[in-house]
C-alpha cells in the first residue's frame, strides 16, 4: 500500500520491472526440474542455429513453448523445459572465414548473445540442462552413437552420385536440395553431381516403420505426415529380369507388370553399371553419360536419350528391343533400369515419339469403363489407367491387377516393394561438425576409433580452401589402432542434423559422462510431449529424429520409445507490415531487441500471441503492439486502483452474481484454449474479463470479494504470456510466492453457459441494431419480454424432427396454439441450424443477470419480463433465446 501522501503509481516501467523478476525467478529454481521428477510434461522448442541474433519468428516460437510450460507448472505439473545450441554448421565457418576468427570463438560469442535475449525475453529454461552441440561433451556421443549404428549394421562407406554445393563446398543429403532447379538449401547455390565415396546411416532399414507409424501420430498435423510419406514414399511392384546383349540379366522394377507385352525399348540411367559399361566402347554412348551427369535436372528434358547398339530380350515375348541411355530414368529409383511401354506411361510415350521408336498397345479400358476403347488412340497419348490386356497372347482379356500377380510367376519375376527414401549420406567436408570416428589403414582398411579415445576433438582451425581437417597433418595422421602402423584419420565430419537427431534426449542427463543420456530416465520422461517448430524441417530434422529414436529403442538405449514426438506445432510465419516474409533482405524486418528496449519483453509476447492461433501466420502491425501495450499498462493500474483502497465497495448481489459466473466461465474457458494450444482465444477471454471489472466498477460500488477475484484471476491467466506483468499483478494483489508458482485458476463454466453468453450478445446486439435503425438518441426503458413456454417445446421438437410441422401439430399441447404454433414451426423448418436454447426461466434468470450490461451501456432502465407478464403483443413478437424488445424515449 501508498504511504499517507504518496502519488500512487500508475503506470509501470518494463525496464525495472523485467530484470527485477527474471531475478527472482532465477534465485527461486522456478523452472529447475528434479531428476527423480516421475514423467513429467516435456514441452520443447527446436533449438535454434547460434546466428547471434534473435528475430521474431524465434520471439513466436520460444514464447508459444514457455507460455505452455508456465501454464503447466501452475497447474501443478512437473515440467521440463530446456534450451539448447544447434551450434554446428557450415555458416559459423564462413562467418569465421569472413571476420578472421575462428568457428569456435564466433559460437560461443553467438551463444552468450542469444542466451541473454532469451533471459530479456523472460523465458524460462531450466538452464541447467542446457547444451550446445559444438562442446566435445556433446559430439563425443556422436561419435559412440555412430559406432553403435555401425555394430546394427547401419553404417555403410559407398560411392555414390552426390549432392555437391559448389559455394559451401559440402555434400548436401536429398532433403538439403531445394526446388525443381535443385539448390542448396543454405545459399541457394544450384548443386552440381559428384560421384565420392561417403557414410551413410541405412534410414531405408526403417522405411516402412517410419511410413506406416505416421498413421499413428494423431497430434501431429497432416500437412507434416504427408510430406513425409511422400518423401519416403512406397510403390507396390515387381522386380523381372531382362537379358541385354552381352551384359547379362538386368533387373528392372516396375509397378505395371501387366503392360510387360507392349515394352517396345529398354532404358537405363546414365549412372547404371551397365551404361557405364557399355560406354567404355561406345564414344557416343561415354559423351551422353559425361553431359547427362554433369548437367543439372533442369537442362535434361524427358526426350533426352541415347541408343546404345545393344538389345534387350523382352522375356514375356521373346523379342528383342533396342537398349537406350535417358535421363528420365534415375540411378536411385526403382533399379535404375526400366523396360519401357509407350503406350501406357506418358514418359515413355513422349520418349518413343522422339525417338520414332514403336508403341504398341496392350490394355484397353474395361467393359465397365466411362471409356470407350474404340476412342483411345495410343499413337496420340498413353492410355494409364488399368484395363484388360489384349495384345498379349494367351493372357488377352486379363484384367490388369490378375495380370500383375500372375506375371510374377510366368516371367520369373518377385513381388517387391520399392521406397523414394534413400539411405542418409551423413559426410561433409567441412571443419566446424563432429568428426566421423575412423581411421583408414592401407591394410586393415577403416578402423574405428576406440571408445576409451573419444571424442576425436576438432584441431586448431586452419583458413583454407576446401576442408580445413584436410590441412590439419598432425592431427590427420595418426596410428592404426588395429595393427599400429600409420594410418589416416577420416577428414569429413558429420551432417548437423545428426546433433538435433538426439539432442533431446542429452537434455534428460545433460551432464551425464558415462553414456548418451540416462536409459531409465530418457525411458519415463520422453516422449516430448510438445514440440514446435518451423514447417521447414518438416522432412528432414523430424525424420531423422525418428529414425534415431527408433534405433535407440532397438538397441536398448531407450526403452518402449519408438517416436520422439507425441505433438507437433510448427509455428507461422511472422510477416512484415507489407505481408511479406520478415526478413533483413527485405527491408521488412523488425528487431525483437527493439521493441524490448521500447515496450518490454511482456508487450511483445503479448502481442504476438494475441495475433493468431500458433500455426497461423500473421502480419507484423505496430497498432497491435500499442494495444497489447496498452492492455498492460492498463490492467494494471486496474489492480493499482484496488491495492491502493480507490475502489468504493458495496453489496450489489445481482452484478455481482452475474460478474461471479463471468469469472468462473472465462477461467474455464481460457484453461480450454490453453490445453488446445489456442492461446489467442484464452487471451481475449482475459481481455473480456478485464473489461467486464471495469464496466463492474462502474456501474455500482462492487462486491469487493468478487471484485478481487476477478483481479486474481486475470492475474494468473496473464501470466503464463505476460509472465512480468503478471507477478507485479499478482505482488499488488497481495498474492503468496511468485506468479509463476501459483494455482492455476480452476473454476467450471456454469451448465450451458455458452447458450447464456449467445443469448445475452445477441440480445445486446439486437438492441443496438434497433436503437441505430430507428434513430433512438436517449432512450428511457428498455423492455425484454421472453418466449411463451409453448415456444420452447417447438423448438425443442424441431430440433430432433425431420419433419418438423407434423411433428409439432402432432403434439396434443401444441396442437391448442393452433395457427400460432403451425406458422412458428413453418418458421423454424426454414433454418439451416436451430441453436440450443435454455428453458424459459433459466432465460428470465439470465437476462436479469445481465440487465446491468444494457443498462450501462443504453443509460436506460432495461425491464426483463415473462411471456405471461408481457404485454401479448410484445410477447408474442418473442422466440427462444431472442427476446421481443421494446424501446421507449
């Protein structure tokens, strides 16, 4: 309270009060969970990339993570929540290079940055959990993580056709190249294809696990899932084996067996074994391949192709077919060779149209087809759908799916299952990642290096072209731990996405020395229970992340934990004030940093989550940050007003009931939205309520109890956003401890509170429509007249009847209001929707309730009557839950 000639303060100031909670939080181990802590809820942010500055699509995300963990701490769970450094990558090494420095220093300078941001931004983190991934602490297990892979028989060295980022001079896996003009995902470089021995993690032993749970991650948004069944895709076919010339049996894989009669060619990928054979003799065949894997996809069209001299033997027919190079055909689909069918694959068809090769048809539409065979002409287009084969001997009149199954066996063929997932080829040549651990020996081949020599620590950073480990001598060369002899270290590290494919584990025993991560404890407290983070990893880091976790389990690291993720949000964009995408580049963006300096932490978390649901993307606006603002500033001097004895209070019962059930109905409601991740509509439910307080005051001496209760509250369901603001509320209404630890709200709507909030809004609405309509300048009483009872049993027989006006002239009660009751029945089967309704007291009751509302707003005496009380003209104008109003001046 003011002392006796003290000016009470009525505005607070962000830059004291901020860092005088941030403290007491800290000194209080408010966000510190225990270790023996029985599964917890683990709510979690993907880590950020350590780029030194936050922007505002981390402000959304982090705030969207720790408004949720503070929600669940008051509501008395135990709650893990930490924050980590996606610290590896390629960036800090060109950001090293660029400033004279090395990878190391600019992190760990970048961490510090960030990591007082966060604490500025008030979010609370259980910082004793917090790792960065560039610490050997961390990449060790990496390392020893990839030995155990490699003991599953998931590791595997092999030359490959590769992604290869000129600029960033690195390997990029499949995920990392962008776009039909394939650029890297980085710098928008377009890549080149390389062939180089590489690492690879076997993700495909998975694919079909990874692609059929997703139908069990129910919290997770279907956008997301699709985007990874697609890229891991799944093609139900068979595998036949053509003879070609002298080369031997070829195997080709095809999802449409029953069109093996009509292949006309045969077509290999200019990376196939056999191409590449068949191109040592054959110059013209040598160029094609040279140009084919030179050139990017976009510089190849579907016609572009070679024929090689030689000829496949067809083994449905026997004849043989001419055996082409194309470029349509892919190395790493299916088997990188195909027989081709003109007539039925629009590919091929445009192929065999270029090249004047035959098309021959042999599947025409079924009997039972909308089309009719005589109108298709393969010569002009391929006819794809299934049919009945014809021109295909003893197997003509077959329908297709028959003909598939019993070509596997006449051709001696195999049922096969092909995937579009290919395995993660994990190698980069850079410095600033987790070296591989192994060591090539000229006669033990690779060795890996002992445990007990973990983690194979980065040496002092070299500037250099290409990779500095290469530069690096000393540390390069090393003995053979097999046989002693000299022996060569490996010089590619890992891909990054192998640090975020675990990291939230490490988070469960951060300081942990003696394995990744406890086994017990990983195996109670995950899965994460939320998880946001951006659409854009969307296929990469959430696949790995499963991949790992899945391995995890199978080798008993985790126990019974096959998805890391129970629920996933990936939160929108946070677009400029010209709806475009935020960014430096774009002259759009707007510093977190700033809008701290100048409205505090709590206005812009505010803000942001007030604009839109979590996944919606929204529109920077300065007027939206003036009003949450605003909004703070304002709730309180509202609760200045009350500790500081301004508020006269009185005992009116009958606002205050109405102002009591308010305040139980927006607790439950905001609680609703909090669970459903929908924190905008929580926030509003709050702002209602604190108007409501306001408008309460004003209208008569409130009940003091009730009046601060309300306060009390607003208080809490402020805090888990406006975290700042909401201790400074809850230190003026004389609340124990902190904000941040205490009891959540929990209050029950009242029953069918909904059907009285719509009734009490449309009546106020209706209200106003009438008074602006007609022109009413100052209104003097105000009369609402509620529906006769008989009204009420219509509705509620129209609401379950199909029929609806026999079904109430049926009805022998009904059936005495004659004309009135038949034309109301007409009425209501006109509707598309009858909303619920209350029964004709439980509307009296409400409506008297809320009188006070229209009253303060009109200035007028608002008169709530029954239909039997009513003026019978008035009353008769009434329907369930639309009260007949009349206005007088």
């Amino acid at each position: 309270m003011t002392t006796t000639g003290e000016e009470p303060e009525r505005t607070f100031d962000h830059a004291e009060v901020e860092p005088r909670w941030q403290s007491a939080w800290d000194e209080a181990d408010v966000f510190r969970i225990d270790d023996d802590a029985t599964d917890p809820e683990y709510v979690l942010a993907m880590f950020p990339y350590t780029s030194g500055q936050l922007h505002m699509g981390h402000v959304r995300n982090y705030t969207i993570t720790d408004a949720f963990a503070r929600f669940e701490r008051m509501r008395g769970e135990d709650v893990l929540h930490p924050m980590g450094w996606d610290s590896f990558g390629l960036p800090a090494e060109n950001a090293a290079e660029e400033r004279d420095t090395n990878p190391r220093d600019w992190t760990m300078k970048c961490i510090d940055q960030m990591r007082d941001q966060f604490v500025e931004m008030g979010f609370g983190y259980d910082w004793e959990r917090e790792i960065a991934t560039c610490e050997p602490e961390y990449y060790r297990w990496n390392q020893w993580l990839f030995k155990r892979f490699r003991e599953e028989g998931l590791v595997e060295r092999q030359g490959a056709e590769l992604n290869w980022c000129p600029s960033c001079e690195t390997v990029l896996a499949d995920e990392q190249v962008e776009g039909e003009a394939e650029l890297c995902w980085r710098c928008d470089t377009p890549i080149e294809h390389r062939e180089m021995d590489q690492w690879f993690l076997t993700i495909t032993d998975y694919a079909e696990e990874l692609r059929s749970d997703l139908d069990d991650l129910e919290g997770w948004p279907n956008n997301v899932r699709e985007m990874q069944r697609n890229w891991i895709g799944k093609q139900e076919g068979a595998s036949v084996a053509f003879e070609v010339g002298n080369y031997g049996a070829v195997d080709i894989f095809t999802t449409r067996l029953d069109t093996i009669h009509g292949a006309t060619y045969f077509s290999l990928a200019p990376g196939h074994p056999v191409a590449q054979e068949i191109a040592e003799d054959n110059d013209e065949v040598a160029d094609y391949v040279e140009m084919a894997q030179a050139a990017d996809e976009d510089d190849l069209d579907v016609t572009s192709g070679v024929f090689t001299g030689e000829y496949a033997t067809n083994p449905a027919t026997g004849e043989e077919i001419p055996v082409y190079v194309a470029d349509y055909v892919l190395t790493d689909v299916g088997t990188g060779a195909l027989y081709a069918v003109p007539a039925h694959d629009d590919r091929d068809h445009e192929f065999a149209t270029h090249h004047d090769i035959d098309i021959q048809q042999v599947v025409e539409p079924a009997p039972d087809a909308d089309v009719d065979p005589e109108g298709v002409d393969v010569q002009e287009e391929a006819y794809t759908p299934d049919g009945v084969l014809v021109n295909s001997g003893e197997f003509d009149g077959l329908e297709s799916a028959e003909a598939r199954d019993r070509f596997v066996e006449e051709f001696d063929g195999e049922h096969r299952t092909e995937y579009n997932l290919r395995d993660w080829g994990i190698s980069r040549q850079r410095y600033w990642g987790t070296p591989i651990p192994m060591i090539h020996c000229e006669d033990c081949g690779y060795v890996e290096v002992p445990d007990e020599d973990l983690p194979v620590e980065l040496p002092e950073f070299v500037h250099t072209t290409g990779n500095p480990l290469d530069a690096a001598e000393e540390w390069k060369h090393v003995d053979c731990p097999a046989c002693g002899a000299d022996a060569v270290r490996e010089t590619d590290t890992m891909d990054t996405f192998v640090d975020s494919s675990w990291y939230f584990l490490r988070y469960v025993s951060p300081d942990l020395d003696s394995a990744p991560f406890d086994t017990e404890r990983a195996s109670d407290w995950m899965p994460v229970d939320r998880y946001v983070g951006g659409i854009e990893h969307a296929v990469m880091h959430l696949l790995y992340a499963r991949f790992f976790t899945k391995v995890l389990d199978d080798i008993d690291l985790v126990e019974g934990v096959r998805e890391p993720f129970l629920n996933l949000t990936n939160q929108g964009m946070v677009l400029g004030e010209d709806g475009n995408k935020m960014s430096k580049s774009g002259d759009n963006g707007v510093s977190p940093q700033r809008i701290i300096d100048e409205y505090g932490a709590d206005t812009a978390r505010l803000f942001i989550m007030e604009a839109a649901q979590p996944e919606k993307e929204f529109a920077w606006s300065p007027e939206g940050v003036q009003s949450a603002h605003s909004f703070l500033q304002n709730v309180y001097r509202l609760a200045g007003e009350f500790a500081e004895g301004e508020i006269e209070f009185g005992t009116d019962g009958e606002i205050a009931d109405y102002v009591a059930r308010e305040i139980d109905a927006t607790a439950a409601r905001a609680t609703e939205e909090y669970e459903r991740f929908r924190f905008n509509h929580a926030l509003q439910a709050t702002r209602e309520l604190v108007s409501l307080l306001r408008r309460y005051r004003e209208a008569t001496d409130p009940d003091e109890a009730t009046f601060e209760r309300g306060l009390v509250t607003a208080a809490k369901l402020l805090a888990p956003v406006a975290p700042h603001v909401g201790e400074e509320l809850w230190e003026r209404l004389d609340g124990d401890g902190l904000a941040a630890e205490a009891d959540w709200p929990s209050a029950d709507a009242p029953d069918q509170y909904a059907v009285e909030r719509r009734l009490v809004e449309n009546t106020r609405e209706d209200v106003r429509d009438i008074v602006d309509t007609v022109g009413i300048a100052d209104p003097e009483t105000i009369t609402l007249a509620v529906a006769p009872a008989w009204k009420h049993d219509v509705v509620s027989i129209a609401r379950e009847a199909d029929n609806v006006v026999p079904a109430v002239m049926q009805n022998e009660e009904l059936q005495r209001h004659g004309e009135a009751a038949a034309d109301f029945a007409k009425t209501l089967a006109g509707r598309a929707n009858i909303d619920e309704h209350l029964p004709p007291e439980r509307e009296l009751a409400t409506l008297e309730r809320a009188a006070w509302l229209i009253e303060r707003e009109f200035g007028a005496e608002v008169v709530v009557q029954s239909a039997d009380a009513a003026d019978d003209s008035l009353a008769s104008k009434a329907e369930p839950g639309r009260p007949a109003i009349d206005i007088q001046e």
